[in-house]
C-alpha cells in the first residue's frame, strides 16, 4: 500500500492487476503516469505483442471519490464560460452603481480598475464561489472524459465497489468492473477506442517504469543523484550498502 491508501483501495487494485492478467494482459503495474495526458492511473496494462491492446483501471472504493473526476469536459467548460459572462455582466453593474469602488489608477474613468475583493453583495459572492468550484472541476475533475477523448488506452475500466454509484453516473465509454467478494465482475464493457501504436508503446514505457520502481522498493534498492563528467548520473545503492556506509 502507498501512503495514505486505505485497505480497500489497495485491494480494488490488487483485483485489478489479477483481473488484467487473467484476461490477456501479461504486462501490469500499478500507479503509472500515463504519457501526454499526465495522469496517475491505478493499475494500466498491456497486452504481449507489437501491436498488444493497452487497458487503464481506475478504482474507486467510495461515491464521493467516483464523482470528484466524472465530470463532463464540455459541459464543465460550458458551465464555467456561463459563470464568466455572468461575473462581467455583474462587476458592469456594480461599477455603475458604486464608483466608490474604481482604484483611482487612471486619470480615464473607462480606462480606471475596479476592487470588488471587500464587496459584500450575495449575487455576486455567489458567482464567485460557483465560478471556483467550476474553475476546480475543469482543472482536476475532468479526468475520465479526457481519458476518453485522448484515448488514453484501448480499454478504459472503472472497478468499484458494489452499490456506491446509479448507472448514469459511470461516465461515458468506460467499462465497469465491480467487486464481488474476491473477484470483479464485469457488468459493463469498455468503448474500444483504438489508441495510437505511439501511444501504447509509450504506455508500456510507462509501465516498465512503474514496475522498475516497485521491483526497487521491493529490493531495498534507492536511486539518488550525484554530480557525473557530464551532469548528474543516478547511483543505486541497497539497504545493505547504506548501513554498511553508516557504520
């Protein structure tokens, strides 16, 4: 488990990476950065071959933590586009009704600034407050639309656990894998999205990376950076050779 981990995430993952195996891809690890995108995914996999399909498993063990990343993108970005236009139309009217407000910057009423940050009116609170959790959203909860719209991998899945979500919350094209004691059942497949062979081969990248990683906590085996002939090089020294060093 990393930290923080609950015991039921790390379980979901843990049936994640066997699920993946048993059904065709020889190839997992788990927490991997995905290319171009950026996202940490919990488990993604390969399947063996040049031109082997790729999967993504997210895991989600509460309600709350499904929906913080399903929110639609375009919707999202409608929504704040509204929020915006609403805030400008607001701040015109304000500064209408309260010169009082203007920061005396410019010699040009039209040209001079305004300061709402001390002004206490509902309307335009509001606005404020919905238009930063809008803000928030299209910056971090978005990421199961963008997955899909970047064909992040060929096979998208969400694995759950049972009863957190109605159906019309389990965002468009993944697929659903829910937990049934120790084992996933899959009750709703994935859109095939046919990812780029640029961007599987740059997934399994990633996934050797997060293998070496977990092969390297596992051996007690830490990289660290020393000044090389050219630059930095990394060193790797084990548990044995760090005590041996401090005594």
């Amino acid at each position: 488990m990393k930290a923080g981990e609950t015991a039921a995430h790390a379980k979901l993952k843990r049936l994640a990476l066997a699920w993946a195996q048993e059904n065709g891809f020889a190839i997992t690890a788990p927490e991997v950065r995905m290319p171009r995108s950026g996202y940490r995914v919990d488990v993604a996999a390969s399947a063996r071959g040049p031109a082997g399909r790729t999967a993504v498993f997210e895991c989600k063990q509460a309600r709350a933590d499904l929906l913080k990343d399903a929110h639609a993108e375009a919707a999202t970005r409608l929504r704040l586009a509204q929020l915006i236009e609403r805030r400008a139309k607001l701040e015109e009217l304000l500064s209408a009704h309260r010169p009082d407000l203007r920061r005396g910057e410019s010699l040009f009423p039209e040209f001079d600034a305004w300061d709402f940050s001390g002004l206490e009116h509902h309307a335009y609170r509001s606005v404020l407050a919905q238009l930063a959790t809008v803000q928030a959203r299209v910056l971090r909860g978005t990421k199961f639309s963008r997955m899909l719209r970047y064909r992040c991998a060929d096979l998208l899945y969400l694995v759950v656990e049972d009863g957190i979500f109605a159906d019309a919350e389990i965002p468009a094209g993944w697929g659903l894998l829910r937990r049934r004691g120790e084992q996933l059942e899959l009750t709703r497949p994935p859109v095939t999205l046919e990812a780029s062979l640029e961007q599987r081969l740059a997934l399994l990248e990633s996934i050797a990376i997060a293998g070496t990683r977990a092969v390297n906590r596992a051996a007690g085996i830490t990289l660290t950076a020393e000044p090389g002939t050219f630059g930095f090089k990394w060193v790797a020294s084990t548990a044995v050779d760090r005590d041996a060093a401090a005594s």
